[in-house]
C-alpha cells in the first residue's frame, strides 16, 4: 500500500497539515458549511482521535504502575534508588524555575498587557468558579496517598498511581524470598500487554492527529488570536526557547547530538501537540524512550511517569507569563520581591498538576488569587488557551524526554 511507503512521522505531519486545512475551511467565520451541519459533522470530525485517546487513556492507568514498579525494581538496592530520585527531583526543579524566569523575563519586556484594555475583557465564563479554597499543605501532601485506589484509578490521579508504582517497586527490591515472584512476573506481563496495545493506538495516529486538529481549529477564533497576538507571541517566544535550553543540556549533560534527538522524538511532539494531554501520550513516550533514544528501560519507566506529573515546564511557563500579563492589563505592579515569590509559587503549584487538557487554566485562576490580581481578567484567555495548551503540551513532553536522555547518561557515567 502507498501509505506504508510514507516514513510514520511524515504521515502524522500530514494529517496534522491536512486537519488544520479542513479546521479553518470548516470554522463557522468561513462561512463554508451551515453550523446545523457543522454540529453533524464535527462529532464525526472528531470520531478517530476520540478512538485513539480512550485506547491510550484505557492502559495509562496499568502502564504507570507497572512501568514505575518495574523501573523501581530493577534498580541494585534502595540507596540506587535513593540517588536516582534525588537527582531527577533536584533536576525538575531547575528545569522549572528556569522556565518560569524565561516566562517572567519575556513578559515584563515584551510588556503584552499593555495592548489590551480592561474594557475588552468580556467574561463568557464565571471565573470564581475556577478558584479552589486554599488547603493546608499538610492535607494536599497527605492526599497523594489516596483512600481509596480503584478511586484513584478510576480518577486517574498520576501523582497517587506513581507512588503505587514506587511502593509496588520497593516490595519487589526488597523482597528476600519468593513470595514477590509471581506478582512480578504479572506486572512484566501486563506492561508487555500495555506496549502491545500502544502499537494498535498508533497504527490510528495519522487519522487522530487529522480529527482532533480539525475539531481544534474550528473552536479556536482566528479573529481572538490576533487580537491576543502579543501575548500569544510572548508564551511562544518563550517556549521555543525552552526547548532551545533543552537542546544545550542534551549536548551539554546527556552527550547526543540534540538535532538527532529533535528528530527522534518528533512524533512524541506532534501527538502531544494534537492531543494536549501529556498523560495520554505516556505510553508513546516510553516507546520512543526504549527503541529510539535507546534510554534504559529502568532509567525511562521511572523518569516519564514521574516527568508527566510533575516537570510541566510549558505550563509553567504560560502561567507565568500570563500572570504578569493580566496583572499589567490591571496596572498591578510587582515589586523584584514578588517576582521571586512568583517564580516559587508557579513552580509549587505545576508539580503535580494534572496532565490534561485544560486543568493549567484551573491552577491560573489560583495563582492570580493568590497574588490578588482579578481572576475575572482570566475570561480573556479561554478563547486561545486551547491552542496555547497544545503548544505548552508538546514542550511538557519534550522536557520529560530530555530528563530521560540526561539522566540515562548520568547513570552510565556514575558505573
């Protein structure tokens, strides 16, 4: 067949192209089709990428716990495993507060919010609804351990499910006779089933990657991002270099070429880009990991589950840019004092932070609270946080990929 011809990569790139053509030629400002059958249309539009989601959703659960469990365990003894936490955390930390001084830096320049007025922002959405009553620290902590874990499964909470994984894997590490073997063994099976079930999802990628850019495009005013265009400019600017700072420490601490790892992990960043859903794409990252960055399955089953939960670099970012955004809308200024505390309070509130599609938007309306900037300024960002999601998403990706290279490189050069 001509298809199976075209390189994996490049029929995903199509489809992504093909989905953003039909997107704008099908949104209602086009004027193409009636909405009546646009309403009929897009549910089917959308119909492939929906099919390839719930597959990869339906064995994130499984594959996290197995994938943690198993990476946990393989490692020699407890004080490996002590070595490797400490520097992936410490590691995700830097990557963090790099991101977000990037943010703040690239907004207090390029000073976004002085293009807009306050009497543009038109609520279209009750913005209370998104702040969340401040909870002692102690009680979030606490909660990572949940009650219930067919709860926390059902709920998907990735941060309780990695913590299963980590337990699960130190009963396997520490186990002194045989009574572990067999449970073992099932959880080698039930990733091995996982990895199976990530080759059916993706032999959909291209049609995914086609419907869910598509449906995208046709929610996503084209007249909003111009109007926004400074603000957008300003996260994107942002991003890029981001992943600019990615590419010097893969040369720089993991020792490879970074234009071969860009190209390698390149439909890690196009599916990531399509869904907005760093936890949807685990299953392909930790594929890619193994078979094309050749990162060592321990190295890659312990830091992308965790990486997905907690290093959201993009999302970071875009909070911080688009805090000093609305507080310059407003004509709040932050002292240098501020700014400090705004970069550890961003970096606080993306650990843990959900891996879908948008929850960064939840955690916004909470740090603009905290810094008492009106969240009702938060109705101005609901028409483009989906396309800012996207890109975020993709960076939140490509940072949970370098962490791996990084971090493999080190192990080896610590044997």
């Amino acid at each position: 067949m001509f298809l199976t011809k075209i390189p994996f990569w490049a029929r995903i790139f199509i489809g992504l192209i093909l989905g953003i053509g039909i997107g704008v030629y099908l949104h209602p400002d086009s004027k193409q089709i009636s909405e009546s059958t646009l309403s009929i249309l897009l549910p089917w539009l959308k119909f492939p990428g929906d099919i390839f989601l719930n597959l990869l959703q339906m064995i994130m659960v499984p594959l996290v716990i197995a994938s943690v469990a198993l990476g946990v365990s393989s490692l020699s003894n407890m004080n490996e495993l002590y070595k490797l936490g400490t520097k992936v955390f410490v590691y995700f930390v830097f990557t963090t507060m790099v991101a977000i001084s990037i943010g703040v830096s690239l907004a207090i320049l390029i000073n976004p919010g002085s293009k807009i007025q306050t009497s543009e922002i038109a609520v279209t959405q009750n913005p209370s609804s998104l702040t969340r009553e401040s909870e002692p620290a102690a009680k979030i902590i606490s909660e990572i351990i949940p009650k219930n874990i067919i709860n926390a499964m059902s709920e998907q909470q990735m941060l309780s499910l990695v913590l299963l994984g980590i337990f699960l894997g130190i009963f396997f590490l520490s186990a002194k006779n045989d009574s572990s073997e067999p449970l073992r063994k099932f959880v080698q099976s039930l990733e091995s089933f996982c990895i199976w079930m990530v080759g059916i999802a993706m032999k959909m990628a291209p049609f995914a990657v086609f419907g869910l850019m598509a449906f995208a495009l046709t929610q996503i005013g084209v007249s909003l991002l111009a109007g926004l265009f400074y603000y957008i400019f300003t996260v994107l600017l942002g991003l890029v270099l981001v992943l600019i700072f990615y590419m010097v420490l893969v040369k720089l601490l993991g020792k490879k070429n970074p234009f071969v790892f860009l190209k390698q992990i390149r439909e890690v960043q196009i599916l990531g880009f399509s869904t907005s859903s760093s936890s949807s794409v685990l299953p392909i990252s930790l594929k890619i990991a193994k078979e094309e960055l050749k990162i060592q399955p321990k190295i890659a089953d312990f830091v992308l589950p965790l990486g997905a939960t907690v290093n959201m670099d993009g999302t970071a970012l875009y909070q911080a840019v688009a805090t000093i955004f609305l507080s310059q809308i407003y004509n709040i200024d932050f002292t240098f004092f501020q700014l400090i505390l705004l970069v550890f309070t961003v970096t606080g509130a993306s650990i843990g932070t959900a891996a879908t599609p948008g929850v960064g938007i939840v955690i916004l309306a909470s740090i603009l609270y905290s810094f008492q900037i009106p969240v009702e300024g938060i109705a101005i960002l609901f028409g483009v946080d989906r396309f800012l999601d996207m890109c975020r998403t993709s960076v939140n990706l490509s940072g949970d990929l370098t962490a791996s290279v990084i971090m493999n490189h080190l192990w080896k050069e610590n044997k």
